[in-house]
C-alpha cells in the first residue's frame, strides 16, 4: 500500500496511502487546509468528529499491522498531528518509540521545487515547523533522531540502534 515511483521521485516514496490519506482527513476535518502549515489547534480533542476519526485511524493500524511487535509507517506530515497519533496509541496500548528523520532543509526545498513547484522560502519555513512540531510533541516519548542523508549512506549503521531499542 505504498506509493510507487513517479517523475517527482524516481525511488519511489516509501510512504502508506491508507495512513496518509487519514492523516490528512484527520487535518482537513479541523478546517485546516495544510498540513505542512497548519499544526493542529490545542481544542482538537473537543471537537465532535475527533471520537470518530481516532476510532477509524485506531482500527486502520490494526487491520494495516496486526499484531506485529514491531511497525512503523513514514509521513513526513505527521509531526503537526502527533497528538492524535499519540491518542491512537495510547487507545491501542502501544508505547512508541518514535524514529524522528530529519533531512536537510535545502534538499527539501530543493526537492518540493522539482516536484510541486514550491518556493524555497515557503518550503523553509514548512521544514522549520514541522521539526518543531515533531521535537515539541513527542517530548517524553522514546525517541530518536536520525539524520536522512546518512540513513542513505549507511542504512545498517543508522538502523541498527534504533533496532536495538526494541
């Protein structure tokens, strides 16, 4: 359930349609149009729809992952809506360890001006946000930062201490 290859990224994205496509529902039903601008307004979990959507992205995981030790998924927007991931996890009695990649922002911006046309500045600040966000919310979750240029250099190195939490 990934999402293949395109002319915007030849390797492909590594990236679950079904868990992103929620995450973006979840975003969209609090009236935020972006979700790489827009972090999640600290009333989320009063909204009427909030039951519902965790509910729906709770038994999405269970049916994506089942009862496997060990999963994980890839969106670089999920930063802005770890507070909801953080509910889902705590409903399906899963403690996290969060694996936080951070990719250098020029790249990105480089990369989201190949692909969507996006101006660097805008993408900057996007960047910015988003590892704000994701440092601020999983403040007291196991977590580790791992840099993606050098998760591409050297895969096992990188990996293997986050496989060694576990």
């Amino acid at each position: 359930d990934l999402y293949g290859a395109d002319s915007g990224n030849e390797g492909g994205y590594y990236e679950h349609r079904l868990i992103n496509a929620a995450n973006r529902r979840f975003h969209l039903s609090l009236g935020l149009p972006s979700l790489d601008t827009d972090p999640i307004p600290s009333t989320w979990a009063d909204r009427p729809m909030t039951a519902s959507m965790v509910a729906s992205f709770e038994r999405l995981l269970t049916r994506t992952f089942g009862m496997s030790p060990i999963w994980g998924w890839k969106d670089p927007q999920v930063s802005t809506l770890l507070p909801y991931v953080a509910e889902t996890y705590r409903r399906l009695q899963v403690q996290p360890h969060l694996v936080l990649c951070v990719r250098h922002p020029l790249d990105v911006a480089q990369s989201q001006l190949k692909r969507q046309g996006e101006p660097i500045e805008q993408t900057l600040g996007s960047w910015l946000l988003s590892t704000l966000c994701s440092l601020r919310e999983s403040k007291g979750m196991k977590r580790r930062v791992i840099l993606y240029e050098r998760l591409l250099t050297d895969p096992v190195a990188v990996l293997k201490p986050v496989a060694d939490c576990f």
